[in-house]
C-alpha cells in the first residue's frame, strides 16, 4: 500500500492550548473559540519560533512551536497566504472545519521548541 504524501506544518502556542493537545494525545488541535474564527498553521518553523517566543511568551510566560504532518492532498483546498515578508507563510482554516482538518493530521503533534 502506498503511503499519502504529507506537508509538514507548525503551529506556535501557548500553555493553553497545548494543554488540550495533550489531552487529544497529541493527535488534533481544540475546537477554537468565538473569538477564533480561523486557525493558522504556519509553513516555516522560523516563523512559528517568532511568534512562539515574541508573542506568546510575553502574554503567557511560555510559547511553543508544534511540528506535525498533514495529509498533502487535503491541503490543497487552502490556499497558502502570506501575512508579510516571504516566508511569512499560513493557511487559513475556517474553525467550522478544524475537525476534518485534524482528520488528516498524520501522526502525532510534537513539541519541537519550548521558550520561557
């Protein structure tokens, strides 16, 4: 059997969050909240490491940046925005259809940085 093609996203967050990746044992991302109409994983993991380490630390003492794979086919429905410089690069995922998304995720979620 031949295995899907995956495209390696990162996701920084914050305590949170993670919290509730762990309790899904790290294999999809929570529901968003109203005021979360959109979720963003990012394609380059410098840019998950500034926002992880400038915004979420200082707004909750600690900032992580998540690595996992999603299945290459089921991205292609979102189209890659840049939010600024040239790889300043997300995908914008309607909250409605986070849990097909999370269906896709290959794998696990995993924590590849931690700042304080």
């Amino acid at each position: 059997m031949q295995q899907r093609a995956t495209t390696t996203l990162w996701r920084p967050t914050g305590p949170e969050e993670l919290d509730l990746v762990r309790e899904s044992e790290w294999r999809a991302w929570p529901p968003r909240l109203p005021e979360q109409p959109i979720f963003y994983p990012v394609l380059d993991e410098e840019y998950a490491i500034r926002i992880a380490r400038d915004w979420n630390v200082p707004a909750s003492g600690v900032g992580y940046v998540t690595r996992f794979e999603v299945d290459s086919e089921f991205l292609r429905r979102y189209p890659v925005q840049q939010a600024g410089g040239r790889t300043i690069l997300e995908l914008w995922v309607p909250a409605e259809e986070l849990e097909e998304f999370n269906a896709h995720i290959v794998g696990r979620i995993e924590v590849v940085h931690e700042f304080r």
